[in-house]
C-alpha cells in the first residue's frame, strides 16, 4: 500500500475525538454513533408503537368492546402504521447502514457524516412531529396511506392530520439523507482491495436499499404535498384527479419502501447464515445480481395495490409483481445452498436466521397470490392482507432484524448477550408471531375488512380475534425478554473479544466496540481478496499450516 | 358471475404450489441441519463450494417456468372476469360517510337504510339476470365488498367503477366497506339480496318493498 493511498483512506483529523458525554452523542459525526442513535431510536419506537397495537389487540379481542372509542381507535392504528414503517423498520434497516457499511467496506468513516447526523436529526424530528399529532384532540385518522379526500382539512380537521404530514415528511427526508450518505461512502471510501464485488452481502443489500430510497421516497414527499394542498383548499376532493394521482404518487413510495424494510434484514440473515455455517454465502454473485434485478422490479409494481381501484394496468402490474418471484428465489436458494453446505453453530443470531426462512416464506408466497388481480379483488383491504404484509414485516423483517442484533450486539457494545435469555426470546416470537397472525389469513377470509373499530358479534370474527390477541400478549412478552437480557448483559458485562463468531467480514478484524475511525495500526485493515475476507484469511493459515506439516513429515521420512 | 370460479380456481392453484414451495423448503432446512449433524459426527468441514453456475442457471430456470405460468393463469383467470355481457338492469351505488344508497337506473327508485342498526341498506337484484353495479361515492374514497362475490371495488367521489354480475340463485349476503373512510367505518355494513325475476319488478314498481 503506498503513502498516498493511506493518506486518502485514513484521514487522521480527529475532531471530535474525546469530545464525550450527552453532547459528544447527539453532535457526534461518527457513523458507529449516529448509527445506535438510530438504531436505539427506533427500538424506543418499536416499543412505542408496539404498545399502540398490543391495546388494537385488546380492543379487538372480543365484538363490540369499548376500550377504544372508535375515533381513538383510528387514531391509535394511524399512528401504528405511520409509526412503524416511517420511524422505525425504515430506521433500523437504514440505521444498521449507517454503523455497519464503513465498517465492512474498511473505511473510516461515512462520507458527510454532518449530513447523515442531520438526517437523523430531521427523522427523530418527524418522530417527535407524528407522537405530537397523535397527542391531539382529533390526531390524525386516515391511515398511514393518507388517502385524500379522507387527510382533507374538511374530513379531518384540527392540527393531528398537519403534523402526520409534516412528521411524516420530515422522518422521510432524514432517511433519503441517509441512504444518499451510505450510498456515497459505498462508491467513494472502499478500503483498496475492496472492489463492488468483493463487498460482503450485507453491504450489498444496503447499496440497493439506498438506491430505492433515493429513486422512491421522493414520490411520498410529492404525494403529501398534495395533502398539503387539499387542506387549503378540500374542494379538490371532489375530483378523481387528485385523488388518484395521490394514490399513484403514494405506493410509487409505498411498495419500494416495503422492500427498503426488507433488503437490509435479507443482509443480516445472509451474514449469520454464512458466519454460522462456516463457509461462504453460496451463489454469491447471483444474488448480487438478483439483489439488483429485484430493486430495479421493485420500482415497476406499485400498481397492485390498487388492483381494486378500477383504474389501474390490472395485467401488467401482476406481470411485474409475479416476476419478482425470480429474484426472491434466487435469495432463497443462496440461504439453502449456503445452510446446505454448512458446520451449522446454532447461537441465537442463526436461530433468528433460519426462523426468518420459513417465516418470511409465508409472507412472500401469499404475496404472490395476492400478485393475482382475481385473488386480490376478495382479499385486499381485508384482514388476509394484514396477514400477509405482518408476516413480512413483523415474522420476516424483523427476524432478520434480531439476527443482525445478535450478530452485531458484541461488536458495537463490546458486550456479549445472553445466548439463553435470547433463545427464549426466540422462541416466544415465533410462537408469538405465529398465533397473532395466521388468524389474519381466515379472518379476512371470512371478510373482515381493515380498519374495523370493532365488529359485531354475530360476524364469526370472535374466536379468530381473540387468539390473535392473545399472541399479541406473547409478542409483547418476548419483547420484555430481550429488554431483560439487554438490561442483564449490561449490568453484568460479559466482554466480548475482538471476532467472537469466528466472523468472515471486515467489521472483525477490528476492536470491539471499533476505535473511532473503525481500524488503527493496532486493527489494521486486512488485505481483502475476495467477498468474505477475514474467511479467506482462516483458509490460507489452515492451508499454510497443512503444507507445513505436510513438508515436516517428508523431511523427517527422509531422515533429515 | 365469474368472480365466485375465476377466484376458486386461482387461489386453490395458487395457494397449492405456495404450500409444496413451503414443504420444500422446510425440508430442506431440515436437510441441511441433517448433514450438518452429520458432518459433525464425521469430523467432516463445511464445504468450501461457494458456487455452482449450474445449479444457479438450473433454479432460475425453474423459477422462470414457474413465474411463466403463474402470469399465464392470472392473465387467464382476469381476463374472464373482464367480459362483460350486456345488462339487463343498471344500479347505482353509492356510498358516503357512513353508508350505502342504491339507485335503480331508468326508476325514480333509490333505497338506503342506517347503517350500525337493525336496518341495514339492501341491495336487491334479479336472479339470473346481469346487472351493472355502478360504484361511486359523494365524499371521500369507500371500497364496495360483498365477500360472497369474491370481489371489491372501490368508490371513488368523481369516477365511476362499472362491473356486472349475474347471480345464479336468491339469497342474501353480507357486504362491507373496504376502504377506511372516517370513524364509523365499520358500520358501512349492508346486505346484498337476491330475489326471482318477478319480485324484482314488483320491487321496482311499489317503490322498494319486498313481499
């Protein structure tokens, strides 16, 4: 490596280094600290908003209950909605970029590190913004699609519906400063040797991740302008025009964004599996490519959901959506032929991996059902889709999430968790998971639309629901198990050594938690060779090792 | 009526292949946790085969088939659910905040009811006869469901969804709203009823009372 390529890759310009308390977190322009900001912020939040459905569940438990006044039921379901997706899956998957991503590509920092601070400045602005209308009188009450007329000043009035958009549109415009910022360290601060196709999976997954955020949540900003404009002038709510163009702007958003929850947790689950198999992730390259193929198709589908809008190319977007089945497959098969081939070490990280497999599975096989037009006219908007699209977000996404959690809880922290309290919490998700949401599927088939405040009792509806809110309960138990073993892990410090995974990126080959510009003369950069670095590494050392016995034990047949 | 067999069919093709998909890879998992256990008993390392062009060609040629005739069969199954014969009867219907109004066009005859009681608004058609079912709404967005039909349509304010339905016998169903529409969104309940021929037209003519 010459001087002038150090120079470029290590910066030594330590601003604010020892610089620490309160203030040195919240001004910090490290990307390891402005990623757990995220990340933490939207654990908060997951608690937060998963409070707001545990009491859905209970006012839903049986007919005709009165927890919930129907318009503080609306309320509580816009702001688990709005609350999940906009401050807190799309934050975790873009917050884990954030810290990992340089890291993993062996830079030493993230590329405008003020602009991904502001970033997360605007989203827990947007945050604080959509908590604050829902703490209002009337909040806001159409939903986290905000379908115009419904978000007018004249359908709902009061300042809940306002602050949703603003709140809505600041966490938006945080995450595109997010994903422009990982985008840009990914193209320009590659430690040398480390070329697009020798970057690990995980980081793979982000680069198409930021690439949707770019190309789509724009869209959302354009679509909550015209929310900003019905409620100066709600007449404009009469006419289809701006109606649907609403629609189309907001899945244009809308679908893009469900795989910007999905790609970054596909990462994660890619990296335990090759970690916890002892080898490589398998098809490496196909499912780069298909990783690309499937965010590109990811832009072409926003059309079925609005399958039912009689308004809408029907064909054509169930022609896009079905062939993203391709892509999906090709994901698939890398995680069954790297498993396939594999030592397996089941740590709680590769239990959460491989639950995610047939987990999300359901969720992506009646997403292709749903692909079908003549499926979806009955099933859309009614309780099946609900089921569907939680179990990819809660029994897919965020099993993918914990993975990564697992994995990477040692290295940020430098404290191992408890790998017993993890597998408890584990297995109460699964079944948790699992109990709350198969009920979804026979409840909408049964026609339970969404949005029911409650239902009456004669509907068929009572036994499903209450099953599903008693899995409901279980979810928020397996929760309060990871927050125990959080609290365990860090009041009782087990250290956690620089690779306690035998690890196969560069993220190990550092300290933990990493010094502040990731890797120093102590954790130098390794040479990179290939996808899975530190991996290659073990082998040569084995190899090395092997042909060293190899020539001992001939120099001393020779008798020398 | 073709939504009742168009949807019978597809999703029981459908929802087939997604649970072989499932068993497969759930045995493949259990497969690979196998060998595992069985590479450790055996001293064995994991493999150190990171590709196989072939294999990965072979599962995207297969998953390519498959996608080829899943849009095959949801071109097939939409497309006769496109057609549409010609009508005998044409009923408006429209909702708002919070219910249904039904209008018979060519009959001065408009029926609704209350929603979230004992009167619920009643659709009533022909057996045997297409009627175009004209969805619209005054206000903001609904969604008309009668999950017996196997469909939905929402109701925009300012655009008018068309489809037609012939059903084959009497009967009474349930229908919903299916699009969030403001608070009493859960009331928008009402019933579709179906009745011979020849009570329709009494029906039409002593202004919206069944006998």
């Amino acid at each position: 490596m010459t001087a002038e390529v150090k120079a470029a890759v290590y910066p030594p310009p330590a601003e604010d280094e020892g610089r620490d308390g309160l203030l040195g977190w919240l001004l910090t322009i490290d990307h390891k600290r402005i990623g757990l900001l995220t990340i933490g912020t939207a654990l908060l939040l997951f608690f937060f908003n998963g409070a707001i459905a545990l009491t859905m569940r209970a006012q839903l438990a049986q007919p005709n209950q009165d927890i919930l006044s129907p318009q503080a039921y609306l309320q509580f379901m816009t702001m688990h909605g709005t609350g999940m997706i906009a401050t807190t899956i799309t934050p975790l998957a873009l917050g884990l970029g954030v810290y990992l991503v340089p890291l993993q590509i062996g830079a030493p920092r993230i590329a405008a590190p003020r602009t991904t601070l502001l970033g997360y400045w605007f989203y827990v602005a947007g945050a604080i913004m959509l908590i604050w209308g829902f703490l209002t009188p009337q909040g806001a009450q159409s939903g986290w699609w905000g379908y115009t007329p419904l978000s007018n000043s004249m359908y709902t009035p009061g300042p809940g519906q306002p602050l949703w958009v603003a709140g809505f549109f600041l966490a938006a415009t945080g995450m595109i400063l997010q994903g422009v910022t990982t985008l840009w360290t990914i193209f320009r601060l590659r430690a040398p040797g480390v070329t697009m196709m020798r970057m690990p999976v995980f980081t793979w997954a982000q680069l198409v991740t930021v690439l949707m955020v770019v190309a789509a949540f724009p869209a959302l900003l354009a679509a909550l302008l015209i929310i900003v404009i019905q409620r100066f002038d709600p007449g404009l709510g009469a006419s289809n025009a701006w109606n649907f163009a609403y629609q189309e702007l907001f899945w244009f958003y809308g679908h893009p964004v469900v795989y910007v929850m999905f790609f970054p947790f596909v990462g994660c689950v890619a990296e335990a599996l090759s970690t916890f198999s002892g080898r490589r992730f398998f098809g490496y390259q196909g499912t780069v490519l298909s990783l690309l193929v499937f965010a590109t198709g990811s832009m072409a589908v926003w059309g079925h959901h609005l399958f039912a809008s009689g308004q809408e190319v029907n064909d054509y977007f169930s022609l896009t959506s079905i062939m993203l089945t391709i892509p999906a497959g090709v994901e698939y098969f890398g995680f069954l032929g790297t498993i396939l081939g594999g030592r397996l070490r089941y740590t709680t990280s590769m239990l959460f991996a491989l639950a995610f497999i047939p987990q999300f599975l359901i969720g992506g096989l009646t997403g292709i059902l749903v692909a079908n037009p003549t499926i979806d006219y009955q099933v859309n908007n009614s309780y099946f889709i609900l089921g569907h699209f939680h179990y990819t977000l809660l029994a897919g996404s965020f099993f993918g999430f914990m993975a990564g959690f697992y994995l990477w809880f040692p290295k940020a922290t430098g404290v191992m968790l408890r790998e017993g309290l993890g597998k408890l919490h584990l297995v109460l998700l699964v079944i948790g998971t699992n109990t709350t949401f198969i009920p979804f599927f026979f409840l909408g088939m049964r026609g339970m639309p969404r949005w029911m405040a409650t239902y009456p009792s004669g509907a068929g509806f009572t036994t499903l629901s209450l099953i599903s809110s008693i899995g409901a309960g279980i979810i928020g138990l397996a929760m309060l198990v990871l927050l125990w073993n959080i609290y365990v892990s860090a009041r009782f410090k087990k250290l956690a050594p620089p690779d306690p995974w035998r690890g196969q990126t560069l993220e190990w080959a550092t300290s933990s938690p990493p010094p502040r510009f990731n890797f120093n003369l102590a954790y130098p950069v390794p040479k990179v060779r290939g996808y899975a670095p530190l991996f290659d590494l073990r082998e040569r050392a084995r190899g090395e090792q092997a042909r060293g016995e190899q020539v001992r034990a001939q120099q001393a047949a020779e008798g020398r | 009526m073709p939504f009742r067999n168009q949807f019978a069919w597809l999703f029981g093709q459908n929802t087939t292949i997604a649970w072989v998909v499932f068993g497969l890879v759930c045995f493949t998992l259990l497969v690979a946790i196998a060998l595992s256990w069985w590479r450790r008993r055996r001293g064995r390392p994991a493999s150190d085969k990171a590709e196989s062009n072939r294999l990965e060609l072979g599962y995207v040629a297969a998953l390519t088939g498959m996608v080829v005739f899943l849009v095959i069969s949801s071109f097939a199954a939409n497309g006769k659910e496109s057609a549409d014969p010609p009508v005998t009867y044409r009923v408006q219907v429209t909702g708002y905040q919070w219910c249904w109004r039904f209008s018979y066009l060519g009959t001065p005859l408009a029926v609704s009811g209350q929603c979230g009681g004992a009167q619920l608004p009643v659709l009533v058609l022909p057996a045997g006869q297409p009627v175009e079912l004209q969805v619209t709404s005054s206000d903001v967005v609904h969604a008309f469901w009668v999950p017996y039909l196997r469909y939905k349509t929402y109701a925009y304010p300012g655009h008018v969804n068309k489809f037609t339905v012939t059903m084959p016998g009497t009967g009474k169903w349930i229908g919903r709203c299916a699009q969030l529409c403001g608070v009493y969104h859960y009331e928008m309940d009402f019933w579709l009823q179906v009745v011979s021929p020849a009570q329709f037209s009494q029906f039409l003519t002593n202004g919206g009372h069944l006998r």
